[in-house]
C-alpha cells in the first residue's frame, strides 16, 4: 500500500470513534495467535485476525480495512520474531492506536520468552529471508503454543483485572486439553522416530524436533526463494538416496512443484497447515488443527517408502 493511500486514510481513521463492544476487542496479526486468544479470552474477547489461514504469512496483502480494525484494537498479538515484518508495521503506523504501541500492555509479542530454532550467527541476506530473532514458525511446537497461551492470559489480566479469573480458568482447561493431546501426538509419531521429511519452507522444525522427525530439505533452495530445477534435482537425488518417504506442503505453497518431485522419488504429498482454518474443521482451535496435522502426517508416513 503506498503513502498515497495511507495519507488519504488518515482523517478517516482520525475521526473513527470504536464500537461500544463488551469486553476486549483483540487482533492477531495470525490465525494461530486468534485461536489462542478466543481460547483463552472465552465471551469476553472479540478477535479478528489479520492474515487468512491460506495466506503465506511472510506476505499479507495489507488492506484499508486492517487499519480500521487495528484502529479500535485493545489488543495486538504478533509473532515478534518477524515474521510479518514487510506488512505489519505500515499498518500499525496508519491506525495511530497508542493501545498497540510498542511497551504498551496492549502489544503482545508471542516470542517472547522463548528459545527459538535456526539463530544466524550472521546476517546474510544472500541466504534468502533468513529471520535475525530465529525461525518464526514456533508455534507448530505445543509446548511453545502453551507459553504463548500463558502470555495472552496474563495480557488479558491486566488489561480486564474484573475477569482475570476467567482468563485463568480458560487457560488451565487449555493446557490440560493440550498437554493430553501432546501426549497422544507424541504416542502416534513415535513408530516414525528419526524418519526424515521434506518441506517447502522451514516451517516444520519446531514440529519435528518435538515429535523426533527430521526435517532439514526444503524444496526452496534458500528461505523464501523459489524452487529451481538444478535445486529440486539435488532434492530429487537426496529423496533417492535416503528413500525420504513424505513431502508436507501448505494451502500457499505450490503443490504442482511437490507432486512431480513425489513422481520422480515415490514420496506421499502430505497437505498440511500451521494456521486454523487452512483445514476443515480447524476453524479457531489450535489443538484441532494441530490434531488433523499430526494424522495427515502419520498416515503420509505409513503410507510413504520407509526412510
């Protein structure tokens, strides 16, 4: 969006004046950190989220209705190891909603906190869109998904201290729904130990190293470059080689690119998503769509060529 169109926004979004809306009105730049929120928040939160769960997150289309949103926010829940940085930032600017500031209690970084995977040792942009802070996609790991839970529900606190008690009951029967649920995860992934996978995008690092995977060949030949012929042979070549069984791709990413690689190693095309919503019946619940992955996933590996 060009300075044009923000500047034209800008004495519309001076004169917006927020609905009367019972309790907090909360935006997620992501639909994962909405799901976590309506969880947490219960009937007293309202959520939007910004980007759809079939949107490459690293490239949200911003859009005058995004201001307005952020605009009447009491909240805002980012990834904060940018991941949205090319979209986020011209539109928080163009809301000129100090709740969002930076420091305020209204921004929530979901990062925050923890141990992130694949840190460069130095910033090299010839490496592709490699992230300073580490990978962004952390939360296809349920015990980081668990932190950021733990965030929002002290977020909310301080800003509604009169249902803090409700926001810590809706947070401890999130925790005991997801903790039996990773346990039931990790049960089912454990026949597949070690078994090697392959990805577009780095987004599944975080998701295999919890469930003893291996993931470590993309189809990209570097982080949000796309894939090349001379790149997808050596892929094509290391899937023979390891006898590399699954290939996981998302709603954004080429499944075209994926099905010939499949063709020529004898792999299984997994569809998969880090976003609820991106699958059927995943609609604003992390653990149901963390659930549909985990099955997608174990019936690609049983259905793939052992690695």
């Amino acid at each position: 969006m060009t300075s044009r169109t923000w500047t034209a926004w800008g004495p519309l979004l001076l004169a917006l004046t927020s609905p009367s809306v019972a309790g907090l009105r909360v935006v997620a730049t992501t639909p994962e950190y909405g799901a976590l929120a309506q969880a947490i928040g219960g009937d007293q939160v309202t959520v939007s989220t910004l980007a759809k769960p079939t949107e490459d997150p690293h490239f949200v289309d911003a859009r005058p209705s995004h201001v307005v949103t952020l605009n009447r926010a009491d909240v805002l829940i980012e990834g904060g190891a940018e991941l949205e940085a090319a979209w986020l930032l011209p539109l928080i600017e163009g809301s000129r909603n100090p709740r969002i500031a930076v420091g305020s209690p209204g921004r929530l970084l979901a990062s925050e906190g923890l141990t992130l995977l694949d840190v460069p040792a130095v910033l090299d942009r010839s490496r592709g869109d490699v992230h300073a802070a580490g990978n962004p996609h952390f939360m296809m790991d349920p015990a980081n998904a668990l932190v950021v839970a733990g965030h929002i529900a002290e977020h909310f606190c301080a800003l509604d201290a009169a249902n803090c008690a409700s926001y810590r009951d809706h947070l401890k029967a999130f925790a005991s729904r997801l903790q039996e649920k990773t346990r039931a995860w990790e049960a089912a992934l454990a026949p597949f130990k070690g078994r090697p996978i392959v990805t577009y995008h780095p987004t599944w690092r975080y998701f295999a190293a919890r469930f003893g995977l291996v993931s470590d060949t993309y189809l990209e030949p570097k982080p949000g470059i796309p894939p090349s012929p001379p790149h997808l042979a050596q892929v094509i070549a290391k899937m023979n080689e390891l006898k590399i069984g699954v290939i996981l791709v998302e709603p954004f990413q080429s499944r075209k690119t994926a099905t010939s690689v499949a063709e020529r190693t004898g792999a299984v095309v997994v569809d998969v998503c880090q976003f609820p919503g991106g699958i059927p019946g995943t609609e604003q619940d992390y653990i149901a769509l963390m659930d549909a992955d985990v099955k997608a996933i174990v019936a690609g590996l049983s259905a793939g060529r052992q690695g």
